[in-house]
C-alpha cells in the first residue's frame, strides 16, 4: 500500500492512500447460474416428514416458547443463511404467519438468498469454483436490484428489511415467488424483517452499485427497531438459529442498550441453535479452551440471563430441530 505524507510531522487531514476503484468490477447475469438451492426443493411445513428429535431441553424451550405467546410476549428469532440454504423459508414463513415469531432478523446473507428466491426460483452459487475467475458473487441483477431497493428505501427513512420489501412491493413483475419470501412475508404480516450488516461481507457490496453510506445507514435503522424488540423482551423468548457471530454479538449490544436505559429485561428465555457438540453448556469456560471464543455460548446463552432467565443450546441439523420447532410450539399452542 502506498501512502503520500510530508515525512516524520505528517498532518494526517492531508494523508492519500491508493484506493482500488470499486466502479470498474464486471457482473453476470443471475439468470445463466446454476442454483444449488430452488423453490422446488424447499421444505413443505404439514406435508414433508418431520424428524424424530428426543431432547429434553427442547422440550422445555418449546414450552416456555408456547407459553411467552399465550401470554403475549414476544419471541425474536435471529437466523443465519443456511436456515434458507437449508430449504426452511416456509416454515420461518408459517411460524410468522401462526404468530409465534414476532420479530426476524439475520446477516446480510440472509437478505441475499430470501431476495433471489423471491425473483430467481433458486439461490446459492457454486463458491469453489466461482472464486476461481473472480465471478463469484457478480450477479447483476441481485447486486442491482438490492442496492437501488435499499439506496431508494434509505432515503424514504425505511431500514433494511422494509427497504426490500417496499421494492418486491411496487416491483411485484420482477419477483414471481414473492410468497417464498421471508422478510417480504413478514412485512405483509406487520412483523419486522431486520438486517445487522458489515460491510464487505456480502455480495451486494461487491457491486459497482454499492452505496455504502445508504447500506449502513438502512441497517442502523434496523439496529434500532430490533432494540424496541430487545427492550419488550421480559417474558420472552430470544432465538439464534445458525448465527455464530453476528446473531450474538448484536443481541449482545441490544440488549445492553435497552438494560442500560432502564427497561426491564430480565426474566428471558434464550435458545441457540446449531451443530457444536458444547457438552455442558452451562459450565465456566477458561479461556484456553477453544469453546471460549463461541460466541453464542457466552452472549446468548449464559451472559444474558444472570437476572433470571435460562438459556439453551439446542444440538442438531436445521432440517431436524426447526421442522419440530414448528410442529411441537403449534401443537402447544393450539392445545
């Protein structure tokens, strides 16, 4: 990297550094890609086969999460992209639409897939090879699309989440499986959709039609709508599924926002979801174990709930544990 000064009393006001020009990178068509993942091969909630899941700390979540609705409070849920990858959207969709999730939030990956599903019928590249001739992540359309939405969404004071689904609104041509798709669903329902980005993360930022300052910008936005959910979360139920970083770091900060002006948020229930063996969860960790340095372990499961609530790590495959996530709360539910 090369850096233009005046010598030993540089005035940094004045310091250049060599910048790559972002404008210049070349994009493909989504439409030539192959999918890994497609409307066709999603999970069908009541038809597809639910797998057995024998987990007595399931159990106990899934009533404590029947319980938080049948006393009218909320449950946030917080996924990673593989929850989609995986085929799940229309269970996260039903579990919106049943009124369990009250609130869904998730990385920028997650706004990606739930957004090419909803325009494409498919998502989810072939990485390995993409990466190769520098096409990974390319696509035209998507990186289009997505950045306009949220440039266009950002100056009408929308975040994220509302930004997309206001495009799929007033662009119904472009987006034929809109019902496949999460956050649009979502928003239908009045159920906020949020997004926690970091720049440079995702495809989208890879564009040449990238605004970062509207990017970050619609995401803060989206910051503080997921701390209103944080701060009316007493009683309630906080849900990580398949985030190991950004889902507990950002419930981490939220939840220290709303604590530390004054709102009472300790009696909760947290849960994350995913496939470590962490064997006993709930045990102290030094800091020369690896297991330390998940982050959900400490920032979902034990950290937050010192006041009095519990947390849960829930051990398994997303196509075993949220298949009866959904089967098991409904039974509940409707008794």
């Amino acid at each position: 990297m090369e850096c233009k000064s005046n010598g030993a009393n540089t005035d940094i006001s004045k310091l250049t550094f060599e910048r790559l020009d972002l404008k210049k990178t070349r994009t493909y068509s989504a439409w030539e890609r192959h999918n890994l993942v497609t409307i066709d091969n999603l999970q069908e909630p009541g038809i597809d086969p639910v797998p057995e899941f024998d987990n007595s700390e399931f159990d106990e979540l899934v009533e404590r999460i029947a319980a938080a609705r049948q006393n009218n409070r909320p449950v946030v849920l917080f996924m990673g992209a593989h929850v989609i990858k995986c085929g799940l959207s229309r269970y996260i969709i039903e579990l919106i639409s049943e009124g369990i999730i009250t609130h869904v939030a998730g990385n920028g990956a997650c706004s990606i897939h739930d957004f090419e599903l909803a325009y494409l019928g498919g998502t989810s590249e072939h990485v390995p090879t993409a990466i190769e001739d520098g096409s990974f992540g390319m696509w035209e359309e998507t990186g289009a699309w997505m950045n306009t939405a949220i440039s266009e969404g950002f100056r009408r004071d929308f975040g994220y989440g509302q930004s997309l689904a206001v495009y799929i609104e007033e662009n119904p041509e472009k987006f034929p499986y809109a019902s496949d798709c999460i956050f649009y669903n979502a928003y239908k329902m009045g159920v906020p959709a949020t997004y926690h980005i970091t720049i440079g993360t995702d495809i989208i930022h890879q564009h040449p039609a990238a605004d970062y300052a509207a990017l970050g910008g619609a995401s803060g936005i989206d910051f503080s709508i997921f701390c209103k959910s944080i701060s009316d979360l007493e009683g309630g139920v906080f849900l990580n599924i398949g985030s190991a970083v950004t889902g507990a770091e950002v419930f981490l900060k939220a939840l220290s926002i709303c604590r530390n002006q004054g709102y009472t948020v300790k009696k909760i229930t947290t849960a994350n979801f995913d496939i470590i063996p962490l064997g006993d969860y709930r045990a102290k960790v030094k800091d020369d174990h690896f297991h330390y340095y998940y982050r959900p372990r400490k920032n979902i499961i034990n950290r937050p709930v010192t006041l009095g609530g519990k947390g849960f790590y829930i051990e398994g495959n997303h196509l075993v544990t949220i298949p009866n996530l959904y089967t098991r709360v409904l039974k509940l539910m409707r008794g």
